[in-house]
C-alpha cells in the first residue's frame, strides 16, 4: 500500500526531540554529569583501596559464611550457626511484621480519633486534639524511650497486670491468647485462611464503604470459604486449640508472648502514626461539601448512616493518597527499632558489619531493603487508590 502524505507541517525529528530532551544547555549538562560520574568513581576508588589495605574483600561472599550471634527474636528459624544471609532474612522477617502489625492497628487507631476530633462533644474533641499536638510536636524516638521505659517499670511475672484472666502485662513483655493448627499442613490451611480473610475484607470494605453488594461474588466467596473450612475440620482431622496464657512459678506460661522490645516499638510506632492519620481522616471527611449532609439528614439518616455510606465513601478519595505517605513513614520509622534492642534488619545489619568489617555491604543492603519495602507498600496502595477514584463515576 502506498502511503499517503497528509497535508501540514512535518514533526519534529530526532536531533530537535534531542535537543528539547537535553534542554537549553546541553553541553553543560554533559559536564556536570561527567564531573559527578568522576565524583562518585573517586570515591569508589579510594573507598576499594582502604578496604583493600584493611585486609577487606569488597562483595557479598560473606553473606554466606557462618555467624556467631545470636538474635533475641525472630519470625523466623535463626541460630548463631546460620549464614549471616539468614540472619539478615531474619531481620527483614522482624521488619516487615512491625511494618504490617503497626499499619493495621495506627490505621484501625487513626480513623477513630479522627472521627472523634469532628463529634460534638467539646472535652472528647480537645482530648484528640492535645493527643494529637503533643505526638506530632515530640520526636518518635524520644516516644520510643518512654515506652520502652514504661513496659521495663511494668510488675515481675508474679504480680502481672491481668486483664479478663487472659491477658498479662509484666516486665518481661505481654502475653495474651494463641490459636493452634494441628493434623494439617500449610498447604491447606494457609490458602483457607487467606480466603477466608479476603471474604471478610471484602465484606468489611463494602459495609464501610456503602457500595453495592454483589450477591454472587459474595456469596461465592462466603461460601467457599466456609465449605473449604468445614471440610478441613472433618475430613482432614484439624484441630484448633486456644491457648490462654497462665501465672506458673516464676514466670507466665501458655499463650503468645510478646517481648518488650516489640512491645515498646509498636505502641510508640501505632501510636505516632495515629496522630497523622487522625488528621488525614479529618481533613478528609471536612473535605466533603456541607450540603451532602444536609441532604442526608433530610431524608432521615442517622449521623452515624451519614458518615458511612455518605461521607467515608467520598472522603476515601482525598484520604488514600495521603495515607500512603503515613504507611510508608511508619515503615521508615521502623528502623528506630535499634535504639531500644529490638533486632530488625538495621540491627542485624549493624552486628554484621561490625564482625566481618563489611559496613558498606551492610549500608547498602540496608538501602536495598528500605527501597524495596517503601516501593511495595506505595505500589499496593496506590492500586487501592485507583480503585476508590473510579468508584462512582459514570461510565462512559
């Protein structure tokens, strides 16, 4: 087919889209690009050579030969004759369970001192906003040492703080209830309770939100969930147990312990997080027009209807954004943890570079890893974020 010359001028070609790349000082920018390049390889030079005359290998080769400490926690399997590969993977684990754990609960805290801060009860709104000024106005890792010197002055196991008869709070951290999995592998119950979990997220969202149900979707994932569940219990032997802690001795047994370190750092980090989130929820519902309330309230919906199925819905889309920086604050936080014992992956990359010499190694994987983490938690938040800005436009 012979190609058709349409009428007008000719676009721009490759050297003038070169040019408007570069911009108006193209042979300046080259130098300075240069002179940095010349910076950085400078220093990589001079940085190779000490730790050549320090009897140091520059690489990762010793990521793969033995460790000789020990770490106080771990998610999961550790021992001081593990690579310290695993003993960094084992810092990560502790990384990414505060990060996670601390999200869920400053989120759960965060959205209801925020819809507290809006009531009109007069000394329920200057508590929230005195809460909120004295966290936001004080550094977290001061926050952090009061914590951790708080649950220290906590009682011995002996005279713990008992709450319900199932939950303990003592010096030597906090025990509350665990639920067992017997008679079955992970391969089965693992993918139960993650659907399980995704049926109640997903009914949850939509309760909060006030969007419409879609019964098939629903009732198929309800559904399954409890036939996969049931059928589990019957078929494959599955035993769950409950485990509630107890008072024996001289210490406190049973249940999930949970150590100070850990304790102390995600109460200061929830806690600090909450304060910022509390805001973002307020200026999110402020910013909703008056009259969508107005409105409401004229066909006879109670405050609490209005807010749920009016108002939330409208102000997830100013809310989300902003949340993603809270969530990713709070994971960059976590790298406090170091400053009150608690071994996440900034510790564990310090006793490592501290025993094999590797410091730069360890700065980078430190980098690597905070770089990796901040990036997914903003990739699924804003996948969420797209999702909440389409709902309720009109199609076209």
């Amino acid at each position: 087919m012979t190609p058709i010359n349409q009428p007008g001028p000719v676009g721009p070609g490759f050297p003038s889209r070169l040019r408007t790349w570069l911009g108006p000082f193209p042979f300046q920018q080259v130098l300075l690009f240069a002179g940095v390049l010349a910076i950085f390889a400078l220093f990589g030079a001079n940085t190779a050579d000490r730790m050549q005359r320090m009897g140091l290998t520059p690489g990762f080769d010793f990521l793969f030969h033995q460790a000789n400490f020990e770490i106080g926690e771990s998610v999961l399997a550790y021992s001081a004759g593990d690579t310290y590969a695993r003993a960094l993977a084992a810092g990560l684990a502790n990384t990414v369970k505060i990060a996670v754990v601390g999200c869920v609960l400053a989120t759960i805290l965060g959205v209801t001192l925020g819809i507290a801060r809006l009531s009109g009860n007069l000394l329920l709104a200057t508590f929230v906003h005195g809460y909120v000024e004295l966290l936001r106005n004080t550094p977290l890792l001061l926050q952090l040492f009061l914590w951790s010197a708080i649950i220290h002055a906590l009682p011995p196991p002996r005279g713990a703080y008992a709450f319900l008869d199932s939950v303990y709070l003592s010096n030597r951290g906090v025990y509350v209830p665990s639920v067992s999995l017997h008679g079955l592998s992970w391969a089965i119950w693992l993918p139960t309770i993650l659907l399980t979990a995704y049926a109640s997220l997903s009914l949850a969202r939509r309760l909060l939100t006030g969007a419409a149900f879609y019964m098939p979707k629903a009732a198929v994932s309800v559904l399954g969930s409890l036939v996969i569940c049931t059928f589990a219990l019957t078929s494959f032997g599955l035993a769950a147990t409950v485990d509630l802690p107890a008072k024996g001795g001289f210490n406190i047994k049973g249940g999930l312990s949970l150590t100070p370190e850990f304790f102390a750092l995600l109460i200061g980090l929830v806690v600090n997080a909450s304060a910022s989130i509390s805001e973002i929820v307020r200026s999110g519902i402020q910013s909703v027009k008056p009259g969508q309330w107005e409105a409401a309230r004229a066909l006879g919906m109670s405050p609490a209807q209005i807010l749920r199925l009016i108002v939330l819905p409208q102000a997830l889309r100013v809310i989300t954004p902003l949340m993603i920086s809270s969530f990713l604050d709070l994971t960059k936080n976590s790298s406090l943890a170091v400053a009150i014992g608690y071994p996440d992956i900034v510790s564990v990359a310090n006793t490592t570079a501290n025993t094999t010499g590797q410091a730069l190694e360890a700065i980078c994987i430190i980098a690597a890893v905070y770089l990796t983490l901040s990036l997914s938690v903003s990739a699924l938040m804003n996948i969420y974020n797209r999702r909440v800005v389409l709902r309720g436009e009109a199609r076209r």
